[in-house]
C-alpha cells in the first residue's frame, strides 16, 4: 500500500508497506529497523518472541520522546520489564501492529513530534 507521494525536505516518512517489508522515503526494506525523522537505523533485535531490555536500552538512547513498536502482522504486548527502562526516562511506547505503527509514525512526524517507530517484520 501505498501512503504518501511526496516528504517534507529532510524528513524521513514511511511511503508504502506490504507484508515483510516498508518503504522509507520509496526505498524497500525488509529487515527490522528504527525510523527516525533524521535517520534510519538498523536493529538488531531478532523478533518480538526474543526482544530484551538491551532492545529497548538501544530505543532509549535514540533521542525519541515516543517510540511506535511495530510487532510484526499483529499486535503483541512486550513484557513490561523489557520496557521499563523506557518509562524510567520519560519515554513513551505505543504497541501496535507493524501497518498502524507505519500510519502513526507519518502522523506524528507531520506534526514535527520526536518519534522512532521500531519495526519488527516477525
């Protein structure tokens, strides 16, 4: 699918999705990764069955005030201590499927927010 035409100057935007993959600023992606507004990082988190509070340490150091956790096709729930380093620094998490997070993520950068929208494609 489809989701948007053009970006802001500078501004990543996730610009298509399908199942195994996104489309950042119209580059196909395949492999779990951290979209920035400034930059695109890789992550080396396995998948959402072996994600680790070092997979959320790395989220933490970002410079994000809220991070978008993309489970994958559906939506799954992170034990709450592998993210509670996250709400120790003030940091919000939304869970949602990996489409809704693609949505979302575009909506708060739109409105110049400091996101990360963490993808897991499994």
């Amino acid at each position: 699918m489809k989701l948007h035409a053009s970006r802001p100057s500078g501004i990543n935007t996730i610009t298509g999705y399908g199942e195994g993959y996104v489309m950042v600023n119209g580059e196909r992606r395949s492999a779990n990764l951290v979209v920035l507004p400034d930059r695109v990082e890789p992550w080396s988190a396995k998948g959402f069955d072996q994600l680790s509070a070092a997979d959320f340490g790395f989220l933490k150091t970002l410079g994000a005030e809220i991070v978008l956790l993309g489970t994958g096709a559906r939506q799954r729930f992170p034990h709450p201590r592998l993210s509670a380093e996250l709400a120790q620094a003030g940091i919000g998490l939304e869970v949602m499927d990996l489409q809704a997070a693609c949505r979302t993520y575009n909506i708060l950068v739109a409105e110049e927010r400091k996101v990360a929208a963490a993808l897991l494609f499994e």
